[in-house]
C-alpha cells in the first residue's frame, strides 16, 4: 500500500491512474516498480517541456495535430492526450509504429479510455501520409528514425518539432574512416561513439535552424531515468536561415561526416 501511495503522488493532477495501469506504468494495486518510475519521469518531463508548443497550437487553431512517430507503445501520446488535449476538448493525437502488435494493443486502450480523437498508424516514418501537423514528437527514435521525424516535420510544415534522440551509428561508423586535423577527437572507440551522437545532434540542430526552426537543446531529466537524455526543441519562425545552412555546410566539410538524410534533403 505504500508503494501505492508513493506512486500517486509522483502522477500529475488530472492524470488518469488507469490509463496508467493499461500502459503497464503503475502495476494493477497501483504501484511503480524501477523501470515504471524512470519511464513516467522521461514522459512527464517531456510533456511539461511541450506544453507551451500544444498550448500555443490550441490557440493558433481549432482542431491542431500532434504527430508521434517511432510511437512504440505510446505512452508519450497518451499521456499527452490524457494532459492536454483530452482536457481541451479539442484536437488530434496521431501515433505512428510499424509494428502491428503494438498498434492493436494501443487502439483497444485509446477505445476504453475512450480517447475517440487519437489515432494510430501503422507505417514507417518516411511513408507516413496524414495531412497538415502542428506539433511532432519523437521520443528516443533510433539512429535515423530521429532524422526521418525532422524530414517529416518539414514535409507537413509543422511549426513545433520535439525530439529525444537514442542510439546513433550512422555518423560514428562514418568517422572510421574520417581524417583530417580533428580526427584525434574519435580515434578510440568509446569516443567515436560519443563524439558521433554528439555531433549528430548539432548538425541535426543546424539543420533545422538553416529550416527557419529557432532551436533549443536541453536535458530532458535527470542521468538516473535516461542516458539517452538530449531534448531538441524546434519552433519555426521563418521560411529559411542561410546563416545556418552555412555553420551547416562548414561543420559538415570539416569532419567530412553527416546524417546523409539531412545532407540529401539539404541537396534536392
């Protein structure tokens, strides 16, 4: 009973508790376990970053469209439907998955929490088609999933961009065969690993400012819940930045690497 206690007090007001048990977060007595606390505490955090991005959606529009893509099971939309749009009245949450099993799972908890403005689409991220998006999200899509949510944002013009990147190879394995006068920066291993994502993320952060994005880079939580813990945060502003598409160009001409999603976008 007290794990019970304990575990209501972590969840926000409003915040549905058998939502919660469906998605396996709180255990059927109400409880949350190690792994629960951490997941709940990376979804919390991201929907308190965002909600200025929904609020200001709610208010440009009547009906606005947030999209998650690499949904898995969906916690961060329904949460954010549970916080935000099923409290407004108004509005559409759209999780995209791939994997069948997941997408049927989440469909007969959105029927029974009765979250009838939620939808659920099965597709990879590139094929995806759903009409104009206000808001995407993207929580620890992997590798060049995350890529493929900024493609997809810029492809349905949306305003805000929300993402939390996760495992990134593409750049580190590009830098195995990089040289030139930084290349002391990745020559061990461990630090290609690490300096690879890291610099994926700010050519990632480049490339949306040379978008017109004005873009914001932060810890989603605390190292104890996520290792995987960079928050990027996109607003777009204006049609285009050649300043960035330059700081772009340069970063890229330097280290001879990049995500080649990002490049041949840049490139067409």
């Amino acid at each position: 009973m007290k794990n019970a206690t304990n575990a209501v007090r972590e969840l926000w007001p409003g915040q549905s508790v058998s939502l919660l048990k469906a998605l396996h977060i709180l255990t059927h007595n109400g409880g949350l376990n190690a792994d629960s606390r951490r997941k709940l505490k990376q979804v919390q955090h991201m929907a308190q970053l965002i909600k200025p991005a929904i609020d200001d959606a709610l208010h440009q529009k009547d009906q606005p469209v947030l999209t998650d893509l690499g949904a898995g099971k969906s916690y961060l939309g329904f949460i954010l439907y549970d916080l935000y749009f099923g409290p407004a009245g108004r509005g559409r949450v759209i999780a995209v998955e791939t994997r069948p099993e997941l997408i049927a799972t989440a469909k007969k908890i959105a029927e029974a929490s009765d979250f009838s403005r939620m939808d659920f689409v099965q597709a990879k991220i590139a094929d995806t088609e759903v009409g104009p998006v206000d808001i995407v999200t993207a929580l620890h899509a992997c590798d060049t999933a995350t890529d493929e949510a900024i493609l997809f944002a810029l492809k349905h013009q949306a305003k805000y961009v929300a993402l939390v990147p996760c495992c990134q190879a593409e750049v580190a394995q590009q830098l195995e065969d990089a040289k030139g006068p930084l290349a002391q920066l990745w020559r061990h291993p461990i630090q290609r690993r690490e300096f690879g994502a890291h610099l994926t993320n700010v050519l990632r952060g480049l490339f949306l400012e040379a978008q017109g994005y004005k873009v914001r880079i932060t810890e989603l939580t605390g190292l104890e819940h996520s290792l995987k813990n960079e928050f990027i945060l996109a607003e777009r502003l204006q049609r285009a930045n050649p300043r960035a598409r330059a700081e772009f160009d340069k970063l890229v001409k330097e280290t001879g690497v990049a995500p080649k999603l990002l490049v041949d976008a840049l490139a067409s």
